[in-house]
C-alpha cells in the first residue's frame, strides 16, 4: 500500500467511525495525535506534499483547534480535520437514508420500535416512517432544530433535514395519531444534546385559492420559479432583490417546480399534486438535494379548496449524484412526465386525513426560498370574492 492510499483509507475509515462534525472531528484528532501519534505524524507527513495556499488559510475558516502544532504541520492537520468532517457527513448522511432493519442502533437498543414502523396500506411496514406518537417525539414551538425526543433511557433523533416546525403544526392541529416521521436509525444516544436556541417565526399564509378545484381528468398543471443570478450592482436599494440574492448565493437555491394532475381510477378521479424545490447547498459535497412535497386526495375534483380533504400529504429528500445531477437540473415536473429518479431518497415525515390548505403552511416552513414560496402563493392562489371580502371589509 503506498502513502496516498494509506492516507485516503485512513481519512475515510475514520470518518465512518462515528457521525463527526467540525468540533468532533477536531476532538477525535486530538485523542489521535495523544494516544496513536505513529499514525498520525504519518497522515500529516503524507498531507504536507499535498498543501495549497488554500491550506494555509483554514485555520481563519475553521479556528486553532491545534495549538501545540506550527507552520506546515498545522496546516496539514488543519486541512485532515476538514476532509474527516466532510467526508463523515457525506457518509452518515447517505446511510441515514437506509431504510429501516433490526440491524440499526435504534432497533438493537429498542427491537420493539420495530413493530411501531407505519403500516402500508398492503400491511407490509413502511421501511421509512415510524409512528410518530411510538417515539413520543415533542417539538418545542419556534425551535426549528429541535430535533430530539426522549425515548425510554435514550435520545434519538429526527432526520436532520425536518425543520421540527412542521410536525408541531401538525401536532397542534391533528394530535399525533395519523403523524409517522423519519427517525435516523444510526443515532442513539444516553446523552441529551445541547439545545439549540435558534429562533424561527413562520407567518402563515391567507388560505385561498381558487374557488373549486378544477383539473380535468388525465391532464395535468405546472408552474416554475427560479432564482435569478443578480449581481450586487443588482441589488442596491431593492430589499426583495437582496432576498433572491441571499438565496441564490449564499443558500444554493435554483428553482421550484409543481405540477398537478387529476387522473380517472374507475368510478372515481385521483387528485395529486408534487412540489420540488432545488438546491445546490450540498454541491460541493457532489450532491444536490431536492426538497419534495407529495400530496394526493380522491373524489375532490370541483370542490371548494377549503374543503378539500387529503388522503396524505408527505415531505421526502431526494439526492441526486454524479450524472443525475445535470439531468435533473435540465428536467422539470412541471410536464407531468417522468423525470430522472433521485440517487437516494427518503421520507421525512407523513400526515395522513389533514385538509388541502394546510399546504400552504407546510410549504412556507418546509421549503429554504421565502421569495418563491411568496411569488407562488400570490400568482397560484389568487384571492376569490371570499378573500376580496374580507380585504374590503379590513380595508
């Protein structure tokens, strides 16, 4: 086995050792530079031939986390520390999409959390959804991170791609008893995490649209939104352009598709209806991730939206790698075509008999773009007289 090769096993074997971030990562080499220092003065000799001036500036990016260090050793270090960070979090991210086996950390510390997995509607289990009323997971209002629940003697975690304010609006309005979530089966712990104390206030939106659903059967509606490439000679005094600009840059946010279509299924129509947002935030780890709204209803064709009852509405991630990345970016579900499968995929989280318009909600907390979740909402679902009412008599 040459250097490189050691090195590279060695970065990666490590990042798969336990989920890292930066503050871990940096603990665990700090355990390894006390405890097995042969090996690593020998990733750090392998990584000195590699620098770059990029290297050398980490440590402004990332902090001093190796003070007894200096000069290349410090920067090769450095620059160890962040590929075990990355490539831990690429690593533990996919596999959390696994789908659910007695072979999981969660299912070997708890095995009748098994049984408490979503029924499909054949009776076999939903290898992705757990009850949520099984794990007794409890959100605390305007903590979108709040991502742990207390389960017997152990803490799990809800995926960390569910901002926790969705299960809460569900939670409120619903109860718990047809909520099933993504729990990751990889994470399990006797220690509670810090409690992040990042706020968030979602303003729901005015719940009209259209005054009764009407798509004719076996065809379908789209719509789609992009974020456009302003420069900042572009955005100077324009408030709603510095949000698109902020989004685009600094977040990686592209586009958002929808479609919706109504289908004959004998006797009956089959409403449904997909939303995917994308987003280039993970681009750099080779992924981009595909923020996806699923809903389906049946018999609601002519029906006053406000009455429109689902039979599911669902959130899923989907990531996309390698070659299917462009192809999805050059698709769009707006032609009510098949496009190009996602790499990995899972649901988040599934609420079963809830109303039409809690979309509207959903979508504004779920989705990264506030500008075209607003410039949908506006142009989609334009006030009927009922809403001009109202605004009259507020007026």
């Amino acid at each position: 086995m040459d250097d490189l090769e050691f090195y590279e096993q060695c970065i990666q074997r490590y990042a798969e050792s336990q989920r890292l971030d930066l503050a871990g990562a940096a603990a665990f080499l700090q355990d390894k530079l006390q405890n097995e220092p042969d090996v690593l003065n020998q990733l750090i000799s392998v990584r000195k031939q590699m620098l770059t001036p990029e290297d050398h500036n980490l440590v402004h990016i990332v902090g001093n986390n190796f003070p007894t260090l200096i000069g290349d050793e410090h920067s090769a270090l450095t620059s160890i520390l962040v590929e075990i960070f990355k490539a831990s979090r690429i690593y533990h991210q996919v596999k959390s999409f696994e789908g659910y086996n007695p072979s999981q950390p969660i299912f070997q510390a708890h095995p009748e959390l098994f049984d408490k997995l979503r029924k499909k509607s054949n009776g076999n289990p939903d290898l992705e959804l757990i009850r949520l009323d099984a794990v007794g997971y409890k959100p605390i209002p305007n903590l979108p991170k709040h991502k742990t629940c207390k389960y017997k003697d152990s803490f799990l975690h809800i995926d960390s791609y569910l901002n926790s304010m969705v299960p809460s609006y569900f939670i409120q309005k619903y109860g718990t008893e047809k909520l099933y979530i993504r729990v990751d089966p990889y994470t399990v712990s006797k220690k509670a995490p810090p409690l992040s104390l990042e706020e968030e206030f979602i303003q729901p939106p005015n719940p009209y649209w259209i005054e009764r659903l009407i798509i004719h059967p076996d065809q379908h509606e789209g719509s789609e939104l992009f974020l456009p490439q302003y420069t900042v000679d572009d955005i100077q005094e324009d408030e709603w352009k510095r949000k698109q600009w902020w989004e685009y840059q600094i977040s990686g946010i592209r586009k958002l598709q929808i479609v919706a279509t109504m289908k004959n299924e004998g006797n009956r129509k089959h409403f449904s209806m997909s939303l995917e947002e994308l987003s280039e935030e993970s681009i750099n780890d080779g992924m981009l991730i595909g923020r996806m709204i699923h809903l389906d209803a049946m018999d609601s064709y002519d029906t006053e939206f406000d009455q429109v009852r689902l039979n599911h509405l669902d959130l899923a991630i989907n990531i996309y790698t390698e070659d299917s990345i462009e192809k999805r970016m050059n698709s769009t579900l707006t032609k009510g075509k098949r496009i190009t499968d996602a790499t990995y995929r899972t649901h988040l989280i599934r609420a079963d008999d809830i109303m039409f318009s809690d979309l509207l909600v959903i979508a504004q907390i779920f989705f990264q773009s506030k500008t075209m979740i607003k410039e949908w909402i506006d142009s989609q679902f334009q006030f009927g007289s009922v809403g001009a009412e109202t605004d009259n008599k507020e007026a």
